[in-house]
C-alpha cells in the first residue's frame, strides 16, 4: 500500500498526469495528427521524466523511519525492548543526517532510561497503577516511535527554521517532546524506588520489634 501511495503522489507521477491530460486537450481540439491513446501515452511518459528529474521519482523503498510500527501485544517486556531496539538503530543511523547531535542524544538517553525502567520494573516489589503501566508501555511503544517518525517525515530545513502554530519550530518541538517523555519515565522510576524504598522499611521495622521486643515495666 505505501508503494502504490508513493508512486500516486510522487512529482512524476502527477507530471505524467499533467501532460497527457494536455495531449488529450489538444487531440480533441484537433491541433495534433497523433491518436488521443498514443499521444496521451507519450504525453505521460515525458511528463513522468521531466517531473522526475525535476522534482524526484517514486521511491518505492519507503523510509527507514516507515518501519517504526509496534504492536502492544504478548509479552510487554519483549514488545518493548523491540521498539526500544528499532528506534535506537534507527537513530545511531541517523538516515540522511536528518537528526542533529543533540536530538540524537535526547532519543538514545530515553531509550536508556526505558531500558532502565524495564530493569527495575522486572526486579521491583512495587507495581505500577493500570495507567502507569499503560504509559509505560506506550511511551517505548507509540509515543516515541511516531513522534521521531512524524518528525523525520518533515523536510529537514523546514523543520529546523519554519515557526509552527505553537510559536516553535518543529526541532524545538520535538526537543520538548523528548523532555516530557523522559520526565515521564523519571516519574515512574521514582514510584517504583518509593514503593520499594516503603517496602524495605516495613521490613526493618518488622525485624526491630521482632527481635527488640519493648520492655514491659
């Protein structure tokens, strides 16, 4: 689907359109000697190059960024660590030197901090709430796989100068993303190291008045 999508609204394929809908233009107001299928054929075939040359043919291998596709399914650890996993090769890639250094770093340092929750999350005796969990999930997931896809999606000059209707430009849009995404995951650590922390105070406490009974009288 996505290559029959690329090939229909490539520059040489709308170039194709644009000139043998002229030839068929011209066949019907008899200016031309050639048949209308024969001129229209020829008309899309010079069109499809001149446009393909000018503006760029069909790319029918997609975009690195396109396979950024996850499914929250099976096992959340696996499912997780997969994404995680893509996006992380995808970014020490960097296709086309389309990510600055500092936006490469802010990915890779979440990435290392999802996989730092995961780690704690397995080992912890707390738990996460319903919606915890879900965000959990979904930032390693969905949140941040689209938000680099989208953003890769755009043209990199544009993304770098053109003010969007938030008042910044797509890069210092992202950046914020990544911000939040990673106070996020920070947030999260943190209810678990709390709980955890909790739990080993009980214990302590357990242990104390166990073997260091009060004294009566």
């Amino acid at each position: 689907m996505n290559k029959i999508s690329n090939f229909l609204q490539s520059p040489a394929n709308w170039g194709g359109i644009g000139l043998s809908t002229l030839a068929l233009v011209l066949s019907s107001l008899g200016l031309t000697q050639v048949g209308a299928g024969a001129l229209a054929v020829l008309g899309y075939a010079a069109g499809f190059g001149v446009g393909g040359m000018w503006f760029g043919f069909p790319n029918f291998s997609g975009t690195p960024w396109d396979a950024l596709e996850f499914e929250d399914q099976g096992d959340a650890r696996t499912s997780m660590l997969t994404a995680l996993n893509a996006v992380r090769q995808l970014v020490d890639h960097n296709p086309q030197n389309r990510l600055p250094a500092s936006l490469q770093a802010k990915v890779l340092e979440l990435c290392k901090q999802l996989n730092g929750l995961l780690d704690q999350w397995e080992r912890s005796k707390g738990q996460l709430s319903l919606e915890e969990s879900f965000h959990a999930r979904h930032i390693a997931l969905t949140y941040l796989p689209d938000a680099l896809k989208t953003y890769l999606s755009i043209p990199q000059q544009f993304a770098m100068t053109k003010r969007l209707t938030n008042g910044q430009t797509a890069q210092e849009t992202f950046t914020a993303t990544l911000d939040e995404l990673t106070a996020k995951v920070l947030q999260l650590s943190e209810d678990l190291a709390t709980q955890d922390a909790q739990a080993f105070l009980n214990h302590s406490q357990f242990l104390q008045e166990k073997f260091n009974p009060p004294r009566i009288g």
